[in-house]
C-alpha cells in the first residue's frame, strides 16, 4: 500500500491545503482533546482537503500500523511492570538498590534513580517508572532529609531512564517505524542510557554536597547488601532474563517480554504475593495503559504516511537547508525541536510523527540511522522532565500531591545536566555505535 500511496503523490504543491487541517491539530491539543483523535483527524483532514489519495486507504492504513508482531512486546512489558509491582517484586529491586549505594553520602538519593534504572529494564516505560517508583520512594526521600518538592524532581528525571535504558517502548516503536531491529538499537542504546542515569546520580551528588539534604551515617555493609541481594534473586532474575535473552540472541524483544510475565507470575504464585483473584485486575490495569498506546500507533501511521506523500520530510529538509548548510546548527536546531516536542507530546505520537521527517535531516548531516534514534529518543526523555509541560513532573505531582511548578523548580539542574549529556551523545557517534561496528 504504501508503494502504491508514493506511486500516487502528485508534482504540485499542498501547501495551502494542508495548512488548516494543521492549525485545527494544534487547536485540538490546546483543548485537551485526546491524541489519538486529534492524529486522526489531522491525517484525514490532510487526505480531504489536498485529495492526494483515496479515503478507502485510510482504514487500510489503520489496519496496517498495528498488524506488526513487534507491537506485541509493547502490552507484554506494560504487564511485566505491573506483575513486578503487585508481586511486591519491585520493591525487592529497591532495597538492592538501596543496599548498593544507601550508605554513601546522598546515597538514598543515588539508589533511588538506580532503582528507576532497574525498573526501566523491565516495564520500559517512564511514566510507569515514575508513577511506580514514586510511590514508593518520594517519602522515604523526604524522612532521609529532602525537600518533598526536590524528591518529586530526583523521581522524575530517575524515571526518565524508562525510555533510554533498554529494553524501551520508545526503541521498540522507532525500530517499527525507521525499519530497525528493536534489538540492534537496543544493544546501541545501552551505554548512552547508563550514561545519562549516572549524569542524573552526578546531579544528585552535587546538590546535596550544594544543600546539605542528606548525610548517610552508616557505612556500607557487605553483609546487609548480600542479604538483599539474596531477597531480591527472583527479582533480579527478571531484568537478567529481559537483557540476557535479547542480548545472547535467545529471544526477540516479544519473547523476551513473554517470558518475564509468565517468570513474574510464576514467582508471584511461588511466593504467595498474589492469587488467581489478582490477575484480572493487572490485565485491567496493563490494558488501560496500553489502550493509550495503541490507538496512537494506529493514528499516527497514516498521518505520517499521509506526510511522506505530500513531501513533508523532503520540504522540512529543504526549509533547514536553506536557512543553514552548517551540520553543528541543524543538528542543535533537530535536538532543540524534539525536547520541545517531548515537553508537549508523548513518546509515541512524537517519534511516529517526527521520525520519518527529521530523519533525512540527519541524513543530509551525515547522521547514521541507529544514532539518530539514539539521540531521538534522548532528546525527547529530556522534554519529559523540561518545565512547564515535562509529563513526568505531572506524574510525580498527581503521585505526592506537590506543586507541579514546585517540582518544576527543582528539575531545572535535572534538565540541563541531561541536555549536556545529550549533546555529548549527538556529537560523540561512537558512543552510540561502537558495539555495532
């Protein structure tokens, strides 16, 4: 179909007639009007007014974005997410965490966004992480001596690792969209998502020396951290499994998400943390979830395939060409559009939309297609902590019941350390792609 839709794209030009369908998006969002609805009508406000192909391709279309078998990891590691957390098995991966770096000076803090970090390695998703993981740590920050507003703002950049630590949702779609194996950006993505979660502890360490909130006074035991980590096993097998699997060549990221649920729920029934009475509540819960996903999947593929016909991406390029030939500018003016795209939209509209049209930018600079999505995807994890509109400041804001421009306040060091670390991926490749040359 999307031959025949190329085929079909006419030598003239839209402009005019693909302006309207775009202020009414824009007006849409402006009015909270779901995303999925607003992708939609955009494609076939876009179809209507320039008639460029036929409206019966518009069902196809639907049909075809989410017939792919990749997708299905996607509701398969949204389950494991919630599996770790009703099984208690979540909080087995926090107190390793704790037990690893709680006695160093700031060190609650540090092993708060090292637990995001190991949450990030099986739900994949970061308002997941934050939602998750700020439960359970905002007001254990809070008695360790930390404003509740700073702690929010520690969750809430921590729990961006959820798209950048693989295995990610964010890699998963992008891979779909750019045709890229899920698991080769998974492998390219692994050092640029450690680098960043070690660049957001950094941050932790030089507020608290700055501030003073937290002074550990106990050492560390090797006794106590071997006792975790021998109550945390089973929770541990799981991101083993995930990363282990997909890495060693095992599993696909489907089959890996497959096997961490049913490993989750087989240790959960082991351990009598949860019954048969549980499990419809966790398909309810995970269904919610991934019924926010999938119809934007749905409906940003025909608007991005209803782009690609209209020239879109070949007009952006021209556009950025013209005002500058300078690789270093338009690679800051790429990054600069996706942290303000993060700061407004979620992942998946955002690279379902943005991707195929930045991409012959990166291109025309010279960009390889895996660090592109590499840096795609970073950028946008900062648009998700950068005030006033960071999803994930909303998330811990409805979680503790802050101030959202509270814990904005307190992002502001979160957000620039994690631009500086994006820009290092986006100039320094081999970061990137060593382990694929």
């Amino acid at each position: 179909m999307y031959n025949y839709m190329m085929d079909q794209a006419a030598e003239v030009t839209y402009g005019p007639a693909i302006y309207l369908p775009v202020i009414a998006m824009l007006l849409m969002i402006v009015a909270a009007v779901p995303i999925w609805v607003v992708l939609g009508l955009g494609a076939l406000g876009m179809l209507v007014m320039t008639e460029v192909l036929p409206l019966s391709l518009f069902g196809e279309a639907l049909f075809d974005g989410i017939d792919a078998f990749a997708l299905i990891a996607i509701p398969l590691f949204i389950l494991t997410g919630d599996v770790l957390v009703r099984t208690g098995l979540s909080n087995k991966l926090l107190d390793v965490a704790e037990a690893t770096a709680g006695s160093a000076k700031s060190g609650l803090g540090t092993s708060t966004v090292l637990g995001c970090g190991f949450f990030a390695c099986i739900s994949g998703s970061d308002a997941a992480g934050a939602a998750a993981v700020g439960r359970m740590t905002i007001h254990r920050l809070v008695e360790r001596g930390y404003p509740k507003a700073y702690a929010c703002a520690l969750v809430a950049a921590g729990s961006c690792t959820g798209i950048l630590i693989p295995p990610s949702i964010a890699y998963i779609i992008i891979g779909l969209i750019l045709g890229i194996s899920a698991s080769t950006l998974f492998l390219a993505a692994a050092i640029p998502g450690l680098l960043i979660m070690a660049t957001i502890m950094i941050t932790n360490v030089v507020l608290n020396a700055i501030n003073g909130y937290e002074d550990s006074r106990t050492g560390f035991s090797m006794k106590r951290w071997l006792k975790a980590v021998w109550d945390g096993r089973y929770a541990l097998m799981i991101p083993f499994i995930i990363l282990g699997g997909i890495y060693s060549g095992m599993f696909t990221p489907t089959e890996a998400a497959g096997v961490a649920v049913i490993v989750g729920l087989g240790i959960g029934f082991m351990e009598k943390t949860i019954s048969w009475r549980d499990f419809p509540k966790m398909l309810l819960s995970s269904a919610k979830i991934n019924g926010m996903i999938l119809p934007i999947i749905a409906m940003s593929l025909p608007l991005a395939q209803t782009l690609a016909v209209l020239e879109i991406p070949q007009s952006f390029v021209s556009v950025m060409t013209n005002l500058t030939e300078d690789p270093t500018t338009l690679l800051l003016i790429m990054i600069g559009i996706l942290i303000l795209a993060g700061c407004v939209m979620e992942t998946t509209p955002n690279i379902v939309v943005l991707a195929p049209i930045l991409l012959p930018l990166a291109r025309s600079i010279g960009m390889d297609d895996i660090h592109f999505c590499i840096v795609m995807v970073s950028a946008l994890g900062v648009g998700f902590i950068t005030p006033p509109l960071g999803l994930n400041l909303f998330v811990v804001s409805g979680v503790s019941g802050t101030p959202v421009l509270q814990v904005a306040r307190y992002a502001l060091p979160y957000v620039l350390s994690m631009l500086a670390t994006v820009l290092l991926l986006a100039f320094v490749p081999e970061l990137s792609l060593w382990a694929l040359s």
